[in-house]
C-alpha cells in the first residue's frame, strides 16, 4: 500500500452531475488494508451561496476504497491541522 497509517490525506469526491454538492474530507488514515482505508477527519461542504467551503462539526470515521475511480486523493503533510 502506498499510504501509511498515519499519514494525512485530502479527498475530493467527484461530482457526478452539474448541481451535486461538493464534498472533500481531510483526516488521518488510522488503518488500511489493500486499497482499503479508515480515516479519521472532517468532511468540508461547498455552500454555493456563500461561495466558500464549511466544515462539518463533527468528527468522521469513514472507510473508502482508495481505488474507486469516484475519488481523488492527495497527500498533505503531517503538519497541517486537522482539528
């Protein structure tokens, strides 16, 4: 597997028609198995009124299949906060 427990990562979920509503998660990879990853982090919400971007409240766990082609994926670095 290419990403580390413990690494940081940034998710852009595609969008799969003109008005979907745009979605990216940050977090932390806690586990990962194959292209299997549970992470931990925030999910940020575009709000096309304000034109900016809103995190979530809450924290998430979420698993995703890091080769599904419905996802882009960076690496950040370790630094950058989170919480």
């Amino acid at each position: 597997m290419l990403i580390s427990i413990g690494e940081r990562i940034h998710i852009s979920y595609r969008m799969l028609y003109e008005k979907s509503v745009r979605r990216h998660f940050i977090g932390e990879v806690i586990a990962n198995e194959g292209t299997n990853c549970k992470l931990e982090g925030y999910v940020f919400i575009f709000d096309p009124s304000a034109n900016m971007f809103s995190r979530k409240p809450e924290l998430r766990t979420t698993i995703i299949d890091l080769a599904e082609s419905g996802y882009i994926v960076n690496i950040i670095p370790s630094e950058t906060p989170i919480k």
